[in-house]
C-alpha cells in the first residue's frame, strides 16, 4: 500500500487592521494632492487639446506656447483648485474603494493581476460618484481663454447649479466617466502592480526603492490612459458643453454614443485621441507621484502605529 501525503488544511484568511479604511483614507488623499501639483500643468494642455475648435491650435506645442504668450504661464494651473480640492476626497474614495475590493475579491492579501484588475475596476465604478463632479469643473475653467468673461471656480459651481440644477449641471457627464473609470483604473492598479511586483522580486529580500515606486506608478498611469482615452475625449466634450446631454439620454448614457459618432464625423477615428501626448507624459510623473506619495504615507502610518 502505497504512503499518501496528508491533506494541508487551509489557512485562515489573515486578519484585516480595523483601521484599513482610514489607513487608505489618509494615504489616499496625499497621493491625490501630489497627482494634482505635479500633473496639472499638462493636465491643461490636454483638456484644450480634446475640446478647443478645430483649427485654434496646431499641436500641442502650439497650445502649450500660446497659454503661455496669452494668458501667462499660471494659466496652465487653470482649474487646479477644483481638483485640489475634491481630490482628498475623491482619492480617499479610490483607494479605499480598492482595498475593500481587493478583500471582495478574495480574503487573502497576494492577488493575481486579473484580480487586482477586477478590484480596480470596481474602485473606478465607486470613484465616478466624486470623480465627475470635480473633473467637470476643472475642465469648465480650463477651457476659458482668458477673455473678459473668465470666472472663478466659485462663478462656474454657481452658473452650473442656478442654470442645469443637479443632475445636467453638478453631475453632468457621470455616465461617461462612470464608464471610463471602469477599464481606467482596470489598467491603473493591475499596471502598477505588475510593475511593482517586479521590482520586489527582484529587489528581495530588501524594500522596493522609492524610485521603482515611481516608476510602477508611470507604468500604471500610462495603462490608465492606453485603456479608456478615446472615452475621455468624449467625457471632456459632454462636460464643457454649453448645454447638457439630448433630453431623455441622461438616464440611459445614450448621450455617449451620440458624442461618440459627432466626434467622428468631425475627425475621424484620429479625433478620438486628442491630446493623448500630454496626457502620456503627464501620467509619468503624477501617477508615479501618486501611487509613491500613498505607499510612502501608508507605510509611515503603519510603521508608527499613527492609526
């Protein structure tokens, strides 16, 4: 008779800090406030990029020199204030709706990159809720010129609310960026990951330096844009529209589709893509900013116990 190895029995899920959430929280909102200070700049460029009239600029270049010439060189940071201000809470969201996706997703810490992608994913579906609002005021102050009738964010919020109310005015465009979230942050987490694995295995039994953090956050927010940009040239066309969505479509997101086919029936499939230059080299340093910020403040937090 043959010798039979005995079952292992499987171990119990680890147990979680009660204080996750507000670990996450914390981390979060530093990581979003450093996105925003070193990203912002090309940020702006690619908003007027997606949405100027066709034929005000030649390129980017283009667009970057005549900001500068017309409006100063602090109009690149045009609409930071909405961002700076709602991305505490809107990172917070993110990355406290990933870690509790993560731990839907499976009760044990090591994903698989197609389960870090699903749990990106969900945390991109939560994060809509704030993410909207908060990109569409950016992106209203953004695209003024700096012509007489330039206002401040508090004219925007103001004109936005008084004119189109809640649902076509403060939320307009939560359809698309719902929808563009999804394969976003998909991309977002499972590229960082993937990334950072990399390093750690290759790096252990030693900490991942700081500068593999960064580059695990390029990677990821590069992934970022690859996976949803034709979806954000839509977003941003939606959301500094002068009016609101075709009647009956706000409910349905059927809106999208038909800014979908105006976008190529002006451009081509080329008018998708947009300002996708800026957009790539600004997702090398904010998301590496972003994901080496949280890291870096998550792991203060743990190692001093501050929570």
């Amino acid at each position: 008779m043959s010798e039979t190895t005995p079952l292992q029995p499987i171990p119990d899920p680890p147990v979680q800090r009660r204080n996750a959430n507000a670990i996450e929280l914390i981390s979060g909102s530093i990581g979003g406030a450093s996105q925003v200070l070193v990203g912002q700049p090309l940020d702006t460029l690619k908003t007027r990029a997606q949405t100027a009239p066709k034929g005000q600029f030649k390129n980017t270049l283009d667009i970057f020199t005549t900001t500068v010439r017309n409006e100063g060189f602090l109009a690149l940071y045009k609409g930071m204030m909405s961002p700076l201000l709602g991305i505490a809470a809107v990172n917070s969201l993110l990355f406290t709706a990933y870690g509790a996706s993560r731990r839907i997703v499976s009760p044990y810490p090591e994903l698989s990159i197609p389960q870090v992608a699903t749990a990106g994913a969900m945390a991109g579906a939560a994060n809509a809720v704030l993410a909207s609002p908060v990109e569409m005021f950016k992106i209203r102050m953004q695209g003024q010129y700096g012509g007489a009738g330039d206002k401040k964010l508090s004219g925007v919020v103001g004109d936005m609310w008084r004119e189109y109310g809640l649902r076509n005015g403060i939320m307009r465009g939560y359809w698309i960026t719902f929808i563009r979230e999804i394969p976003a942050y998909a991309g977002f987490y499972a590229g960082y990951e993937t990334s950072k694995r990399w390093f750690a295995k290759n790096y252990a039994p030693n900490p991942v330096p700081i500068w593999a953090l960064l580059t695990s956050g390029a990677i990821g927010g590069v992934a970022y844009w690859v996976a949803c940009y034709p979806l954000d040239v839509i977003k941003s066309r939606v959301q500094l529209s002068k009016t609101p969505p075709i009647k009956g479509q706000w409910l349905s997101g059927g809106y999208v589709a038909h800014e979908f086919k105006a976008i190529i029936q002006e451009g081509g499939v080329r008018a998708l893509f947009r300002g996708i230059t800026p957009s790539l080299l600004r997702a090398v340093p904010a998301a590496g900013a972003t994901f080496a910020a949280y890291e870096v403040a998550k792991e203060y937090i743990i190692d001093h116990n501050l929570l």
